[in-house]
C-alpha cells in the first residue's frame, strides 16, 4: 500500500458524499423552486375577487376543500385506527391476518381515478344521488384508510413492551391497556399518519371529480342543513380548490382562467403547507409533554 | 397449623369482593400464608422450566429468590401473579393457592394482579406525568375522584420515599426522572393500586448503589404492610433484607430456608457452593 492508494480512497470519499450532499439538497431545492414558481405566479394573479365567497372568488372552494377533508378524515379514522389497533395487538399470527394486512397492502396502492369510479357506482349510482361531498369524502377515506391504518399498527407495534406488561401487572384488562396506555402513547405518530391523510385529501382530484361534483352554489346565510345551499349541507355538490383548478384547465370558458388556476393553486399550496407546518408543531407539542424535556 | 385455618377463613369471608382487602386489613393476619406452591411445574413447549417446585411465602415477610441466570426464579415469581399466561406455550401444573384460594380457578385473573403488585427489572414508567403514573392503578379500579386520587398518589409517592423530590413536579412526565426515581416511582405505583403482595424482578439490577440502597430501605420499610417476593441477582442484597430464601438452580428449588440459616449453614451442598461463590 503507498500513499497514492490512500490519495484514491480519500478521493473516492469525497465525491461520494458529495454526491450523496447534491441527492438530499436537490430535494430541498426543487421543492422551494416548485413552491416559490407556484406561489409567485399565483400572487401575480390573485384579486381580490378570488379571495372572496362568493361565485367569482375561491372561498367557496377552499372551505369545501376543508370541510371534505375533515369528513374524509373522521371516515378513514373510525374505520383505520381500530384496524390497526386490532393488527397490533389482538390479531393472532395466522391466514385471516395475513389476508388483511394484503387487503390493506392492495388498497393503498389502488390508482385514485379507479377508487373514485368505485365511488361513482357505489356512492351516486347505487343510492341514486347526485353529486355530493359525503360521497367525495367517503371516495376519499377509501384512499386514506390503509394508510392510517398500517400507521397505527407500526405506532403500537414499536412501543416498548414494558407499557403492556406495567399495565397488565397493575391489573388492567386489555382494553383499558389499550385505552389508557398504548394509543395515548403511539397518539403523536398517529397523528403523523393523519397529517399524511390529509396532505393526500387535500390533494385529491381524480376520486372526487365523479363523486363531489365539479360545481358549488354556497349561500353563507343559508343555515338549513337539508337547503342544497347550505355550507354545511354534505350532500351537496362541493367543488374544491383541486377540482377547480382542473376545470380551469380544461373546460372554463372564461378568458383569465388560466391566471383564476395559477392563483387557485397558490392558495392550495398555502392552504397545505400551513396545515402542515401546525400539524408539525402541534405533534411536537405533544412529544415534548410526554418525553419529559 | 391453626393459623393457617383462620386465614382460610378470613379469605373465604371476603371472597368475590372487587375491591381489594387493604394493606391494613392484611396486616391483621401476620404470619399467616400468603402463597402456597405444591408440586408445581412449568413448561414452555416442550421446555421443563421449573420442576415440582413446593414453597409457601409467609405474609409480612420478604422472600429473596436467588440462583445463576436461567434457573427459573423470575419465570417462578411471574407465575405468582399470572404473568406466563401472556406467554404463549407456556403451561403450569401443580397447585398455587393464593390466601387459600387456587388462583388459575377460584381468582379472578384481573383481581389477582389487583391483589398481587409487580415491579419490573427495568424501570418502567409510562409516558405520562408523575401523576398519572402513580394514578393509572386507582384509575382502573374506577376511582375518577379528583381530591381522592390525589390522596392516593400522595400516600403512595409518600410510602416508596418520593414525594418529598416529586411533589412539585407532579404534571411533569415521568420520563424525565432519572432511573433510581423511576423505579421508586413504579413502586408507587404498584403501591397506589392497593395490593397486598408486591413481586420484585431485579428492581435494583439497572440501578446505581445509592438508588439500589433506597429501594432496599424501602423493602425494608414496606415489608411492614406488604408480602414481598424478590428476585435477585445479588446474594449480598438477599442476605441484607430477605427473612427467607429460597435458592433455584436448572429449574430446581434447591433449599428454602431461613436466610440467616441459609447463608451460615446450608444444608445442601449446591447451595453452598452457590453462595460463596464458586458457580453462577
């Protein structure tokens, strides 16, 4: 060995890391390069029309793109986190366990457009209903389901058995384990998982165009939950920001909706990175609590 | 044995009672039995982990279990309270009475782990404030009152030599304390929960000398109130504060005796062997 040899080594090394450097740096750069195009030809063109709720601005749209979230959000939740919770902790080694955890595996890899085609024919078709936000948000919690699902069964399963050996020794049933200990314990990566859901909810376009509808007709002084007009009425057709950008695209007739599009989809991206950004701090909050620092 | 009858009895009056006999009713019946163990074994699949093993742990003592690592003593200790059932291909033959009472048949399981307290090897706090922690135990037995838990957690941190370090600290997680206060902690834990047995798995094991020494003071203390079973690796801290020890060896219980008898004049050479030193 000479010292050329160990010249060669060092020299590898370097490029290597910085190699490695450029793969993780790429990705921060990309993304405020992506944010910051997005959101400066959005603010070229955002008015003050848009911002407003009514049939010109974008407001009607984002608070449906809220509302159909949160729906969605509680759908997948009733539905994922007891999955989960059973997969962790009561499901025994076995065929039927290995059949669910496939089941959850194929679902979360099912392409949007044909979840939201199931949701068209078993959602609107089959209870004879026009379009509507139940039916978006049920398409949607399709999508968010296995991923809340599989989430809650990795946070139970990484906790450390001492919690259930404790609580058991203090005399606690299985559920009362599970209750009081194990889901307040795996609740900031729970949350995690939601967050996920979400950024996917709020990103939806292809399940929601034939079940939600790509219209709104809001009146914000109609409170009459069974008037198809009013904000909170789920079974109404609900438009959101990502179905509104798509019909800008590809069927407005307007001469700027090209510009109404670049500034939709601004306020998206503010409206998903903000959620993030508390969603964040808020699961940092409670990590801290517990953690004890 | 009339002593023992009169336990029998005092059992059987307050049988099926979900609320557990207080540490001071207990102490009503000092020398009486708190287990019986005859001819029991215990397989893991096809595993003989303990073989015919017959001890009866006397009440208000403390009962050190020793022997080298894999003998069967913490395997023996977490039958006591049931806590091989959550291992699975584990089976127990032979008889474990319970203050009289068969405690695979005629004790509830929930009311046995109630009754019968444990303390792990390592600290084991839950992710919870120190509060929390110590009212997890009351809570499950359906106590929600606000000025009574914080009775209890006061009793309780007060009796496993905490509260002075932790009273101002009580809505703080438990995890920031340090090991020696973690592990008084789950005492107290184990404590709030009003049991009148406490199994200890090597509670000093993961501790330094001066944390160890406080949980010795403290066995010490609470064996005034409480049947303490212990596991331990250390022969000294057995001879300190046990009242009888009980030697395992492959499975095997050994000799049980009185631990002054025990380390001055063993009977059977193995046990010999093993306390001075020469195995294990």
């Amino acid at each position: 060995m000479n010292d050329s040899h160990f010249a060669a080594k060092k020299r590898l090394d370097s490029i290597m890391t910085a190699l490695f450097r450029f793969g993780a740096y790429f990705a921060v750069v990309l993304l405020i390069a992506f944010v910051g195009y997005v959101m400066g030809e959005g603010c070229r063109y955002l008015t003050g029309d848009m911002l407003s709720f009514s049939e010109k601005g974008l407001g009607n749209q984002f608070f449906n793109t809220l509302y159909l979230v949160f729906l969605s959000l509680i759908f997948s939740a009733i539905g994922g986190i007891p999955a989960g919770v059973y997969l962790a902790e009561y499901a025994h080694k076995g065929h039927l366990v290995k059949w669910v955890r496939m089941a959850v595996e194929t679902l979360s890899s099912l392409p949007s457009i044909v979840v939201g085609l199931f949701g068209y024919l078993v959602f609107i078709v089959m209870t004879h209903s026009e379009w509507n936000m139940l039916a978006g948000a049920l398409t949607v919690s399709i999508l968010m389901l296995p991923l809340l699902t599989s989430v809650t069964e990795d946070a139970l399963r990484t906790l450390p058995e001492s919690y259930r050996l404790s609580s058991y020794g203090l005399g606690a049933s299985k559920w009362q384990t599970v209750l009081h200990v194990l889901l307040p314990a795996a609740f900031p990566r729970i949350m995690t998982g939601l967050i996920m859901a979400a950024g996917r909810g709020f990103g939806e376009a292809a399940a929601l165009m034939f079940t939600a509808g790509m219209s709104t007709d809001i009146h914000w002084d109609d409170w009459d939950l069974s008037s198809p007009s009013c904000p909170l009425n789920p079974l109404r057709p609900s438009e959101t920001l990502t179905l509104h950008i798509w019909a800008l695209r590809t069927e407005a007739l307007e001469a700027n909706a090209n510009e109404q599009a670049a500034a939709c989809s601004a306020i998206l991206m503010i409206l998903v990175v903000s959620f993030s950004l508390i969603a964040r701090y808020m699961s940092y909050r409670i990590d801290k609590k517990m953690g004890g620092n | 044995m009339a002593l023992t009858t009169t336990t029998y009895g005092y059992t059987k009056e307050h049988s099926g009672e979900a609320r557990p006999v207080s540490a001071d009713a207990a102490a009503a019946d000092s020398g009486s039995l708190t287990f019986e163990i005859k001819h029991m074994d215990l397989f893991y699949g096809d595993h003989h982990a303990l073989k015919d093993v017959s001890m009866d742990v006397r009440t208000h003592e403390i009962t050190a279990l020793i022997g080298p690592s894999g003998c069967g003593k913490s395997t023996f200790l977490k039958s006591l309270n049931r806590m091989n059932d959550l291992v699975e291909n584990c089976r127990i033959t032979g008889d474990i009475r319970f203050e009289g009472k068969d405690i695979f048949r005629e004790v509830d399981l929930l009311a046995l782990r109630t009754r019968v307290g444990m303390v792990f090897q390592q600290p084991t706090p839950f992710p919870k404030s120190i509060f929390e922690n110590v009212a997890y135990g009351p809570r499950l037995q359906g106590i929600s009152n606000k000025g009574q838990l914080s009775e209890i957690v006061e009793q309780s941190l007060r009796q496993a030599a905490c509260w002075d370090e932790m009273k101002d600290r009580l809505n703080q997680s438990a995890l920031g304390l340090s090991g020696g206060q973690q592990q008084r902690l789950c005492i107290a834990r184990t404590l709030a929960a009003r049991p009148s047995v406490i199994l200890m798995d090597e509670p000093t094991s993961a501790l330094d000398p001066i944390s160890t020494q406080k949980i010795e003071d403290l066995a010490l203390e609470l064996k005034e109130k409480y049947t303490i079973i212990i596991v331990t690796h250390n022969m000294q801290q057995a001879k300190r504060i046990s009242d009888k020890t009980a030697f395992f060896l492959l499975g095997e219980l050994i000799e049980f005796d009185d631990t002054v008898k025990m380390f001055t004049d063993p009977s059977n050479p193995k046990t010999e062997e093993y306390i001075t030193g020469r195995f294990g």
